[in-house]
C-alpha cells in the first residue's frame, strides 16, 4: 500500500468536492491511499506563495503526492521549483508534468518569465511598422475617459450599487443555509466552520469566517427584517450544551442585556451590546466580550469547561489566561489567587 497526500488547488470553477470525486474515481482499484489532505485556496497563484502546497510536503515527507488540479500552477516556474523538492507525485490533470519532464517544465517557464516583456515589444513594434493604431490612437479609445469625466462623482455610488447585486447574487444559494443554522442558535463561527465543511466558498473563493458570515445576517435583516422572526430562536438565543466538562465552581449567569454598555477586560474599551449568544455580549467581530463572570470562569476553571460552555478555541482561552494573569509562565497560582480575591471579584462585578 502506498501512502500519499492530496494536493487540492481550488478554483471558483474546480471547487474541491468536484476534485475529490475525480481523485476517488482514479484511486479506483489501485494500491495508493490517502493520508492527508491540503487545499490551496484562490489567490495563491497572484502572492507565489502557496502556503498549502508547502504544508503538504512537509506532511509527505517523502511520500507520494497527488496533484488534483495543477492548472496554471503548471506554468509557474515558482511552483514547479517547490514541485522539484517533493520527489515522487502525479499532476492528474496534466499528464505532460511528470518527474522526469520536471526540469523542462521549469527551465521553459523560466524563459517564458523573462522573454515575455521583449516578445511583447517586439508585436508592438511590428504592428506599429504595419500601420495598426494602437492606444489612444484608435478612434473611440477615449471614449470611456470621456464618459468617467461625464458621470464623475457618480462613479463611487454605481459602483457600489453593482457590488451589493453582484454579492447578493453569489450568496443566495447560501443564505438559507446560514438562515436555518442561525435560527438553531448555531455561533457565526459554528455557522462559518459548517459551511466550510460543506465546501462552500466565499465570493473571493477563501474560506468563510465569522465576521464574513456576521456581515451576511446583517445584510439579510437590513433587507428582510430580524433574522429570528418567525423562528423559535428566542433572542438572546440558549444553546444546550451536553455537560462533558462539567464547572468546578458554575455555574456562571450571563448579566448583560442588549443595548447595555460594558467594559473588556482586556482591551478596556467600552463596548455597546447589539449582540449576544447565550445571554453573553458579543464584539463586532462576533467574539465574546470577556468581562463578569466570563473573567472567573477563565481564573478557575478548565480549558476544555470553557472550550464547551462558550464555544471558544483553545487558543482564545489560552489568551484570555495570559490577558488576566499579565505573564505568559506560571498563570495557574496568579490566575487562582485571582479568583478567591474579593477586592478582584468585585472589580470584574460577576454575577455568579
């Protein structure tokens, strides 16, 4: 059995659901089986980074990769130098890329790079040699100058209006989806990593994020009113956790209310409450504003209590942890002592 690690390029037309099936249909019958999976979101090929594809090497280590979708990665001599590092691999897609045509793909893409600017020159001189009217030459050419300097200052709003029905186009497929979840008191992080999982994409072809999807339900009830109506969401909207890490000193009653006033304990800023899950304030952003008995339960409890109850990561927590405890090392005793300090307890006024 060979081990190997999936490559996926995902294009707006080539989405990697659409590439999986093809992988599957070609590992059909053969002795070859995936054990990881990268997927390079768009814009890779603008910044010549690919983050992704590096990332899989590292996984394969010397293994076999499969390339789904090698597409115009193909022609970038970038690429193609990070490919030479991978040892053995199969581009599906391009069976003309292979090991032993490596270094004639790259040595080609390389020329192509440096002669494209002469090659360039030389048609335009050679048309210009034939009489062709280039630029601003060809009647008309201006024309389009002259119709932004006719509508100047109207430019801006038009341009707006087209990228509010270009977005609101892309996103009606979506926008149930995102409805239905928000109304089962799903996080807009929940709601972003369920839609990830379900290969949608952005408008940009990235992956979606919370903001992004709480920039969507705002949009949606500017048009069509509160998202929750009709629904059996109540607002703010309890969400039933299972108690697999239960509280070691909970439990802890959120105090706040919509349209109050609070202050972060980390950044200190005063924030006004438009939002809420589970009774507790939420930033802009859509993360949860650390502050009452947020702040003891970060002091006293565990980790993974918190991770469940408040449907943070593992990291946010961390951080929370070294915001209260002003140090990176040894936080658990600060963080303890914190905690059974009545002066501190009133400071972060909980109500538990």
């Amino acid at each position: 059995m060979t081990e190997a690690v999936l490559y996926i390029r995902s294009t707006l037309s080539n989405p990697p659901a659409k590439q999986r099936q093809m992988v599957q249909r070609y590992l059909d019958g053969k002795d070859i089986h995936i054990i990881a999976e990268e997927v390079e979101r768009a814009g890779a090929m603008k910044r010549k980074s690919f983050p992704a594809f590096k990332r899989a090497l590292e996984v394969a280590d010397g293994r076999l990769i499969v390339i789904s979708n090698l597409g115009q990665a193909g022609t970038s001599h970038v690429f193609l130098k990070i490919l030479r590092g991978c040892g053995d691999f199969i581009a599906l897609n391009q069976s003309s890329c292979c090991p032993r045509t490596l270094e004639t793909l790259i040595a080609a893409a390389e020329d192509g790079a440096a002669n494209k600017s002469v090659e360039l020159k030389a048609t335009f001189a050679c048309l210009k040699k034939k009489g062709v009217q280039l630029g601003s030459s060809i009647p008309g050419a201006t024309a389009g100058a002259e119709a932004l300097r006719r509508y100047a200052g109207k430019g801006p709003k038009i341009a707006s209006r087209l990228r509010i029905q270009q977005a609101r186009n892309f996103y009606q497929d979506v926008m149930p989806r995102i409805v239905e979840l928000h109304s089962q008191s799903y996080t807009h992080e929940e709601i972003a990593n369920e839609l990830n999982d379900a290969d949608y994409i952005m408008q940009s072809g990235g992956l979606f994020h919370q903001v992004a999807v709480l920039r969507l339900v705002k949009r949606w009830e500017k048009e069509n009113g509160d998202i929750n109506k009709g629904s059996d969401r109540p607002r703010p909207g309890p969400r039933v956790v299972s108690v697999e890490f239960p509280f070691a000193f909970g439990p802890y009653k959120p105090p706040i209310k919509i349209g109050n006033k609070v202050k972060d304990y980390v950044t200190r800023k005063r924030i006004s409450v438009v939002d809420t899950w589970n009774g507790w304030p939420l930033q802009s952003n859509g993360d949860l504003v650390l502050m009452g008995g947020l702040v003891l339960a970060v002091c006293g409890e565990s980790t993974n209590a918190i991770r469940q109850h408040w449907k943070v990561s593992s990291d946010k927590v961390r951080s929370w942890k070294e915001a209260i405890a002003g140090q990176t090392r040894d936080i658990k005793p600060i963080l303890e002592s914190k905690r059974k300090d009545p002066a501190f307890r009133k400071q972060v006024k909980t109500c538990c």
